[in-house]
C-alpha cells in the first residue's frame, strides 16, 4: 500500500463537514446574508486547512507503524535464520 492511497475514518468525517459548511454558505449567497456566507466559507477552508493537517499526521503515524512492524518481521525472520544455522 503506497502513502497516496491510505485512506483514514477520521479525515473523511473532516470533509464532509467541510462540504456541509459549503453547502449552508451557498444558500445564505442565495438569500444574500453576506455575514453568514462568509463565516460559513471561513469555515469551511478551516475545516479543509485541518484536514489537511491531520491526514499528514495520520500518514506520519501510519508510516511509522508500518516501519516498526517491518523492523520485527525481519527480527523474527533472523532469528528464524539463526535456529536453522544452529541446528
């Protein structure tokens, strides 16, 4: 599994409530209430600039384990290894 398509629960809850807040600010544009159209917009790309974040951390996190548990499959393949030789 390559790091472009690791997908995770938790950013995709993110975006759609980034969507939602897209959603909600076009229809205050259409009944043109300017205020809560451009705090709903604010939102939105909060919402987007943290998912953004959190995915990079979550892929950090999943990179990390996926190396921790490559160092013990090769730990237990030497030792594997070295009961053969001894044998």
């Amino acid at each position: 599994m390559t790091e472009s398509n690791v997908e995770f629960v938790e950013t995709n809850v993110l975006r759609l409530k980034a969507v939602l807040c897209l959603g909600i600010a076009n229809i205050f544009l259409i009944i043109e209430n300017w205020l809560i159209f451009f705090f709903s917009l604010i939102l939105s790309i909060c919402f987007e600039i943290l998912n953004r974040k959190f995915y990079e951390v979550l892929l950090h996190n999943h990179a990390v384990a996926q190396h921790k548990k490559n160092i013990q499959e090769r730990k237990i393949h030497q030792e594997t290894l070295n009961s053969i030789q001894s044998q």
